[in-house]
C-alpha cells in the first residue's frame, strides 16, 4: 500500500469518527405519545398508541426520548421490548392508570420492559395501578392454583439502565419487578400501598446482580424490598421502610438450587411500624444452596415488630413438617450498629438450620429496647456460629 492511500484511508477514519462523536452529542429525538393520538383523560385505551411511539423510538438510530407529558392515561397491559437501535429515555410526567377490568387482571406485567441496554425510566409521574379493584381476587396463602396479579413494572434482561424519580401507588401485584437485569440503578421512588394490600413488594429482585437502590421511600402490605434467589451484589442505602414487612432476603431454597445469594449490602435504613426489619428466610424443608456475604450496617427501628432475624424453618402457610430442616447454608452476615425500639421482646431472633448452621455471623454494637409489658428485650440463637462486638443490648447470643 502506498503512502497516499495510507493517508486517504486515515482521513477518512478520522471523518466517521468525528461524525460519530458530532451525533452521539445531539438532543435525543422526541417521540411525544399525544402526536400519536394519546388522550389523556383516563377512560380511553391508549395501549396501542403507546406502542407505536415505542417501535418508532426503538427503530431509531440514535438517542432517543419517549414522552407522555401531564395528564391522566389509561393504559391496558404491555410490554416494550428491545433489542432497541440506541439509547430510549422513558419520561413519564403525566399519571399512567391501569384498567380496573377484572378480564385484565390475570397477567403477570402490567407494564414491562424487556431485552433493553441504556434505558431510562424517569419523570416524576405517578403509576397508578388501581390494586384495590383486584387485591380480593389475591387468594395464593390457601389457592395453590392461584393467578398471577399483574406486576406494575417489569423489567426482565435489562442491563446498563436506570429508574428514577417515579411515585408508585396501589400496585396490584408488586411495585417493580427485577429479573436477569444487571448493572440497574434505581433512586429518589416512593412507592406506596396500604398496609393490608397482599403481596405489594416494593421492589422485588431476582437472578439479578450490580443493582443499586438508594433514596427511596416504600410503604406497603408486604416487603419494601425482597431478594430472592440469584441476587448478587446488591446496594442498597438511604430507605425508608414502613409499613411492610422490611428488607429480605429470600425466602430461599424452594428451587433454583444453583442460583446463590452474594454480596448484599443494606445500610443507613430506616423501619417505622414494620412487621420486621432486616431479615434473612429460607424455606424449610429446601434444596440446597448459599446465601453469603450480607452486611446489615447504621439501621435505625422504630417500633419494629422483629428487628433482626434469621428464619431458617420459614413457612408461612404452616403445614410444615416439624422434623423438615432447611439445606441453604448462611455465611459471612453482619449485623451492624443497628439501634431504636421494637414493639415485640425478642428483638434478635436468629433461628438457624440444625444440619447447617449460620457460619461467622457477627452483632456489633446493637442497641434495641422493648417497652412493653413482660420485661426488658432478649435475644435468642440457634445453631449459630459467630461473636458478638462492641454494645449488647439486650446481651447478646452469640
């Protein structure tokens, strides 16, 4: 190849280069859900507009921003699936309401994202799932036929992405649901239901890792945040819980057997009037697999049912046999300056496998009374390896 061709190909690569670098510098391109005949007046279906933005946004070559501006939208159930051809931001500024139509509620996605890189959901709009309408056909505790309720979000294989700066209220189901997603960072949420709503999860996680959640405030009728099998290196800081039944981790070892729980950090939260506050479940019996490395850190309780606890012998719907014994191993947890009230004695409760027992649990400095009738606070242990460091009140178990 001869020197001038050298230098003709290098100018012409420094060219692309250059209007690659010009375009990813443009605006996005709005795709405004009202110029496809969106109407806002929450009693039209706007289910089909909404997706005919979405294929136009995602067939885009470039940035692109789908907006639903102020106002009230129907909207029925639907997915916006990817692979997409660039970046979406997904601003919602208006209130999204879901159908109060019994025939529509046996899905499991109200609205769903799927099979996306680089998305945005934002905007400061409200969700609206009208759950009450559908909360009495929630029959799972004593149906094992029971139908699935629709997920408010879903975000299934989403990766690179962040939720942020959205109000959910009255899910039907849970508020967001995570599944296969990686790298997602979710902040500034409030996500609400009454106390009594079933199964409403704030924010439900699951075979899903690198996710961050932080400034949030969730208050529901069953765990402001649960993690489940798969969930790996998980943040979570700065959430306020109440009411609902606290930060989980599980319930564990139904299935899923190779799928374990690592790397999960909870930290600077605080639980008003929970039915528990930081806690770890696994079914009993269950399959094999282990939860390890879990740190609990600057928690702070008020009035909390049960503050701190292990639960290997879960089984909420009773039934269980007594001998039955759970076969997930829990390593490497910290319980770490947590402090406030609870509204039960016992306020640390770790109740571990007898085949497996909790290996290095550790308690360090926790300071947890109980106001109430029968006495001062206690705490209890069993099958539990580790130490105990720094403040003990009650004293502890370990």
């Amino acid at each position: 190849m001869t020197m001038k061709y050298s230098f003709e190909i290098v100018v012409l690569l420094l060219f692309f280069l250059s209007i690659k670098s010009v375009n990813g510098n443009l605006p996005p391109k709005i795709f405004d859900v009202t110029k496809y005949g969106a109407v806002a007046n929450g009693k039209i279906d706007n289910t089909q507009v909404f997706l005919k933005a979405w294929r136009d946004a995602c067939n885009y070559v470039g940035r692109s921003r789908i907006l639903i501006p102020k106002g009230t939208y129907l909207l029925g159930s639907v997915s916006f699936i990817g692979p997409c051809k660039g970046s979406i931001i997904f601003v919602i500024k208006g209130i999204l309401k879901a159908p109060t139509d019994p025939s529509t509620f046996f899905t499991d996605t109200w609205i769903g994202f799927r099979y996306l890189n680089n998305l945005v959901v934002k905007g400061g709009g409200f969700l609206n799932g009208q759950g009450s309408s559908a909360w009495k056909y929630n029959d799972c505790q004593r149906n094992p036929q029971c139908k699935n309720l629709p997920v408010t979000m879903r975000f299934d294989f989403v990766k690179n992405s962040r939720i942020q700066s959205l109000k959910s209220i009255n899910s039907k189901n849970s508020h967001f649901n995570l599944f296969a997603c990686s790298n997602m960072n979710i902040s500034n949420v409030k996500l609400t239901a009454p106390a009594d709503s079933p199964n409403t999860d704030g924010i439900h996680i699951g075979t899903s890792s690198k996710i961050k959640i932080s400034h949030a405030i969730i208050s529901t009728g069953d765990d402001c945040i649960s993690m489940v099998a798969g969930s790996q290196n998980i943040d979570i800081s700065d959430v306020s819980c109440g009411p609902g039944h606290g930060i989980s981790i599980g319930s564990l070892g139904r299935s899923l057997a190779q799928q374990h729980v690592k790397g999960i950090n909870v930290r600077n939260c605080t639980f008003t009037n929970t039915d528990n506050g930081v806690r770890i479940k696994t079914w009993s019996p269950s399959l094999y697999s282990v939860a390890s490395d879990m740190t609990f850190e600057n928690i702070i309780m008020n009035n909390v049912r049960n503050p701190v606890v292990i639960d290997q012998q879960y089984c909420p719907a009773g039934g269980c046999p007594v001998e039955s014994k759970s076969s997930v191993q829990i390593n490497d947890v910290t319980f770490s300056n947590i402090r406030g009230t609870s509204s039960t004695k016992v306020v640390v409760n770790l109740l571990c496998s007898r085949i497996l027992p909790c290996k290095n649990v550790k308690l360090i400095d926790i300071n947890l009374a109980y106001l109430g009738p029968g006495g001062p606070a206690t705490s209890m242990c069993s099958h539990v390896i580790g130490s105990s460091h720094g403040k003990q009140i009650p004293g502890g178990c370990l």
